[in-house]
C-alpha cells in the first residue's frame, strides 16, 4: 500500500492542533481513535454526539470513502475532523468483503452472519487451508480542516481468516483474523495488544500503524 505520505512528501504536513472531531459513528472505532489520540492530548467529540449526518460513501477505494467522511464532518462542524476507512480484503474472493465490509454485516451490523457468509464462500472456492484463506485489514486515515486542506495515510496487516471464530473482544470481523507471527486472533487480544502504540504496544492493527504514519507527518511526540 502506498501512503500519502511518499505521494505528498515535496510538502510541509499540516500539524493538527485543537479539538478534533472524530467521524464515525461506529462505536468499536471510536474507542480506537480516542486511545490512539490520548496520548497526544488532543480533544475528540464523534459525529455522532454532534448529530452529524453520515455522508453516503460513494468511493471506490477506502482512501476515498475516508476523505467523504472527514471533508463531510469537518464542513458541517467547522473543525477539523479525522476519519477511518477499513475493511477486509479476502485474496481467494477477489479482494471482497473489501469497502463494502461493513455493509455484508448488513442494517443489523451481525458480523457473525458476515464471518458465516465468508467461510461459505471461502468453502466453495475450495479454500480450506491456511495458505488458501490470505486476508488484510486495511485501514485509510484522513484528517481533514474546513479550508479543504487533508491529509492522508494507508496501512494494512496481514493474515489468515480462522473459522469459526474465536474471541469476544475487538469488532467487526476480528475474531476470525489471525495477524501474521500471531496464535490468537484480533478478537482473543485486549485493545492494547491489538492497537497499542509502542513502548506499551506494537502498533499491530491496520489503523494502529495507520496512525503512525499521521502521527509521525501531523502530531509529532507524544
């Protein structure tokens, strides 16, 4: 993945000051965004405490549904305002769930039945083994101010997808995601295993190292 930081590296990252409004309305992410920011003491309200109406994602990548909802949220809020596109890309299944992986969890957001729906898949292309069952969290970040100005970054985590399922911490499809080098799943690690920033973690989730990045380009030194 290629992060806007080696696209935009000719110009000066713009330093986020203030309070930063969060635009999510997804509870799982909001927890990770508020412990990824803390250590830089910077203030966060979500969307979804402003009231803020969820802009319909119409991009084709997650870099371009992070943007919609970031400009979306800092234009109505007249902030600055950060915000997270992931998902997961299955290889066996073209690179689906891909963006649309909340939407396979469908109005109910049951990412159980999603995980089913997955392994079927899986089942019926004959991927039953490790190797056969590659998958990546990827994670788009984007920090948007009401003058237009954003800034950008990408990161993904690789693994294999287990099943059923096993873990009850984490959101979403993590508990049939085993990282890489790893023998528990997301959803069998504590936040801070998952996405705590070194020297306490190791930055090991897909937004983790996301933040990373925009932290080294736009908040500095904790």
């Amino acid at each position: 993945m290629t992060s806007h930081t080696a696209l935009s590296s000719a110009r000066a990252h713009r330093r986020i000051a203030g309070a930063l409004v969060i635009a999510t309305h997804n509870a799982g992410k909001l927890a990770e965004m508020r412990d990824l920011l803390a250590p830089y003491g910077i203030a966060t309200i979500s969307a979804g405490e402003l009231g803020l109406v969820e802009p319909e994602e119409t991009g084709t990548t997650f870099s371009d549904n992070a943007r919609i909802k970031a400009v979306a949220a800092s234009a109505a809020a007249q902030s600055p305002a950060f915000a997270d596109d992931s998902g997961l890309v299955v290889d066996a299944l073209g690179g689906a769930p891909g963006i649309h992986s909340a939407r396979w969890a469908g109005p109910d957001k049951n990412f159980r039945r999603a995980m089913e729906r997955i392994d079927l898949l899986l089942r019926e292309h004959g991927a039953s083994l490790p190797r056969q069952r590659r998958a990546h969290f990827v994670s788009a970040l984007c920090v948007a101010w009401p003058d237009g100005h954003t800034e950008e970054f990408e990161a993904c985590v690789d693994g294999t997808l287990v099943f059923p399922p096993r873990g009850e911490k984490g959101f979403g499809y993590d508990p049939m995601f085993l990282p890489d080098g790893h023998v528990r799943t997301f959803g069998e690690m504590t936040s801070e295993e998952k996405h705590g920033l070194p020297p306490r973690g190791l930055g090991l989730s897909h937004r983790a190292r996301a933040f990373l990045r925009l932290a080294e380009a736009c908040l500095g030194e904790p």
